[in-house]
C-alpha cells in the first residue's frame, strides 16, 4: 500500500500545452512531486505537437470519435486506450484501470453504448456527467447550469464502484460536497468524496491535489464527522431526508460511542437502512465537556478554573524526550467558538491560555521545540479548542509559506494579521511567539476542511502517514500512558496544582 499524491485538473480547451506546463511546474515545485496527473472532460485541442508531461498523466472521452486529432494518430479505435503523447495516457470512454502506482480508477464516458463498469470498488472515479441525485441530501450543492448534464448511468457506476474520489468537470463551478457513506460496504466505513472542477484555468477552482493510500483495504473505524445522508441509497422514509449534517473537528478528544457498529457483511435483505440524522451535539453528549461521563478522562492532563489541557486522540506527533507533543486547549464551556464565551469567562481563559502557554514554553523551550497552534472558530461548530503542536525549532522557517501556499492551492485567502476577527467564522494559525496571525475567513455555510490545519502540518514535517488522525487513533492503554507522560513532565511548571 503506497501513500500516493494526486493532481486533478479540469477540463482543457484549447490550451493543452499551457495545461502541461504548468502540471509540470507544479509537480517540480516545492508541491510535488505528484504520483501522476488525472485531466476531467474531453481534451479539445488543436494544437499538433504536444509536449511532454513530467510525470504520468490519464484522460479519459466521451468517445473515441471526440478524441483531437493528434491524438487519433497514436490510438486506434480498436484499442481505444494508449498513450498519445509522452506520458499522457488515453484510458478510453467507459471501464476500469490500474495506474501503476497501484491505485484503480473508473471512468464512465456517460453513453449506454459503452455498457457498464464492472463493480467493485475503485480508489477513483471519473466521469463527464454529474450522477443524477448527487445535490440530494447537500445544502452546499451549487445551482448548476442548464448545460451541466446529469446521468442515471453515471449514478449506476457510483453505487457499482463506492469510489472513495470521484471528479466530474464543470464549467464555472467548484464544488466540494461534504462526504457520504456506504454504510454496508465491505470492508466497512467506505466513503465518497464527490468533486467538480472548473475548466482548466478557470475563474473558479480548477485544480485539486490531494493524498491517497492505494487500494486501501481497511479504513479507519470512524468515519468522517460531518457526513451526508448518501444520495445513492433508496431510502424508504424520503421525508425524513437529512440535511447536511453540522461539522464536528473530530481530531480531538471525539470518540464516536454513539455510532453503531455496522456488522461486515454486506448483504442483509429486509435490514433497515441507517439514517443520517443532523447532529445537534449537547453538553452531555459533548466529549470536550467535562461533565459528560464518557470523556476519555486518561486523555486529561491539567484542569484549570475555565478551561484545560487534553491530549488528542490519534495525535499529529508522538514523543520527544518521551513527553508528547500534541496538545489540546479547551475552555471548560460548552461553546462553538471562543468569540462565543460568556462574558465572565472569557478574560479568564485567554489568561489561562497565556498561563498554559508560557508553562509549555518552559517545558519544551529547552528542548529547541516552539508552539505551532491552530483552530478552526465556526459557529457552526461543536466545542471551542485550540490544537498545539510543538515542533523542532528549525523547522518552523519555511512553515508559514507553507500554509500561504497550501491556502493558495485551495483556493482559499490567507492573511496575516496582528488580531483575530472579532467576528464571523474563521481559521487561524500562529507560529511560535511570532505577534501575527495567519487568518483565512469562512463564508458562513461554506465547506472548510476540518483537517486544514493537520494537513499542512503532516505534509511539512513529512508524516504524511499520520495526516488521518483515525488511522493514528491509540488505544486506551496507550492514552492513558501517554497522558502520564505529560502530567509528570508537566507538573513542576503546572499553575493549577
Ligand atoms: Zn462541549
């Protein structure tokens, strides 16, 4: 199983060769390398010389006969598949393929002619029409155009395939859809991440980079917090359709006890089918708040009068000097951001904050570690917290500017600033001591990705295999030993004792 990184880049009109070398700058930047390049839609050129990809690119047609004509040249319409151009390979309209890095992808031309995919599951698919039902179940879908066509085959080849990405172009549109589940699939908890990307160099987002382990055969035992109902499964009680569901920053001290565990077998006639309910998570429920009896107490470190110290589940980095490094700062209320605080406590925890930074400081200073720490305030949100990581001291130079052009490639706008917003919704960044913050505003309702802040991090300090925090996840014996850990590191410099 190998930890591939993907390039997706919409449609092409005309502009093949720019397309090509910017693939390649991007692949030979500090971004890359990418394990290959997928291109959504028809490729229209007119162009008679292409140039070469710097690394593995696949492309995909409604037909064969839509093919450019310097690419007829290279590919027969027997074969239907090959490569056309130095390392752009043509997959052909409708099947299935194994890239050699060993991730599988589908790809569904949107003609009954084709037939169909052959199910099973896929790591990716592609397809030119949208599946018909996908904005069900979303409050994020787009208006889409009367142009966008939406297809019954292509629905089939989701429900036959459970991709875990699947893209589709879309002119003028960028569009991210919150995740769904199959919740019968075997091997359990497999998810689709449905993704429309504007042509190439489009006004909207036009490109999407992201990591995948290849043929993933087991998947972590906790799906993702902020799931939709899935668009594709027939449910009896259409009335009760669900929204989508209110976002959860489940890398913290969330364990999912209130989940069901689905049994693997996958086929179970006359079941009922699982609904995704909006989930409105009280204080008891809450596993930030104290007072709910089943928060993992071995991940408590330090209580304070208005706030405290956790550890995380599945933390970002382990151990130095044997004293963890990832650490959680809560307010001990039950609020979605720290804007929200009641007037009475606020000071109090922004001072306790500053107490339980400064002790950490003490603590990891000596040791050349300094405090990256990031939070996500939406008030849509759970439970207000600020998530620490203390990294190596040389290798906060450049981290900055990688967050900067992380926030660029997604499209989203980052700045530096010396306060937080007073209001509204927003994620925010500070490194070290440094008196700025980088801030990137949310436009209420907009998708953002609740693993942002991880993800840069993961990438900087190259532990791309402990980007997910499920597949980190510890087990109690191990929370509990690691919170010991800290607890005595921690205790001579602790104010609260
Ligand atoms: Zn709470």
């Amino acid at each position: 199983m190998s930890n591939l990184k993907v390039l997706v880049f919409g449609q092409v009109n005309n502009n093949l060769n720019e397309l090509i070398a910017k693939a390649n700058s991007i692949h030979n930047s500090k971004n890359g390398p990418f394990s290959l390049l997928l291109i959504l839609g028809n490729i229209i050129t007119s162009e008679d010389h292409v140039d070469a990809l710097d690394l593995p690119g696949y492309f995909t047609s409604r037909s064969f006969d839509q093919l450019p004509q310097v690419f007829k040249e290279k590919v027969s319409q027997e074969d239907n598949f090959g490569e056309v151009s130095p390392n752009l390979t043509y997959l052909g309209s409708t099947g299935r393929f194994n890239v050699a890095e060993g991730l599988s992808i589908a790809f569904h031309g949107g003609s009954q002619d084709d037939g169909d995919i052959i199910p099973g599951p896929v790591d990716i698919l592609l397809s030119h029409d949208f599946p018909t039902a996908i904005t069900d179940h979303s409050q994020s879908a787009p208006l889409l155009a009367d142009d966008v066509s939406m297809s019954k085959l292509v629905s089939q080849a989701v429900v036959d395939t459970t991709p875990r990405y699947h893209f589709a172009p879309c002119k003028g549109t960028f569009w991210e859809r919150k995740p769904f589940e199959w919740p019968e699939s075997d091997p359990a908890n497999r998810v689709t991440r449905f993704i429309a990307l504007d042509s190439y160099a489009g006004a909207k987002k036009w490109f999407y980079a992201f990591n995948i382990l290849a043929q993933q055969s087991e998947f972590p035992a906790l799906p993702p917090a902020n799931l939709t109902a899935n668009p594709f499964i027939n449910n009896s009680q259409k009335d009760e359709r669900a929204e989508d569901t209110k976002s959860t920053d489940n890398s913290a001290v969330l364990t999912a006890i209130d989940r069901p565990k689905r049994p693997l077998d996958t086929q179970q006639p006359g079941k009922k089918k699982r609904k995704t309910k909006t989930r409105t998570v009280n204080p008891d429920s809450c596993f930030f708040c104290l007072s709910n009896p089943k928060v993992d107490r071995q991940l408590i470190v330090s209580i304070a009068d208005e706030s405290y110290l956790a550890l995380p589940k599945g933390p970002l980095t382990l151990l130095h000097d044997d004293i963890p490094t990832h650490i959680l700062f809560i307010p001990l209320p039950h609020v979605p951001t720290f804007s929200s605080l009641p007037d009475e406590s606020k000071d109090k925890v922004a001072l306790e904050k500053r107490k339980y930074m400064a002790a950490m400081g003490q603590l990891y200073g000596p040791k050349d570690l300094v405090p990256v720490s990031f939070e996500i305030n939406r008030s849509d949100g759970v439970h207000a917290h600020t998530q620490i990581v203390f990294i190596r001291k040389d290798t906060i130079n450049d981290l900055k500017q990688a967050f900067l052009r992380e926030a660029e490639m997604n499209g989203l706008k980052m700045t530096e600033q010396s306060n937080v917003p007073a209001e509204g919704d927003y994620f925010v960044v500070s490194l070290d001591t440094a008196q700025e913050y980088l801030v990137i505003e949310i436009a209420p309702g907009s998708y953002f990705d609740l693993q942002f802040g991880r993800k840069v991090l993961a990438s900087h300090l190259e532990i791309l295999d402990r980007l997910d925090w499920r597949a980190c996840a510890q087990s109690p014996k191990e929370e509990e030993s690691f919170g010991n850990k800290f607890k005595q590191a921690f205790k001579p410099l602790d104010f609260t004792l």
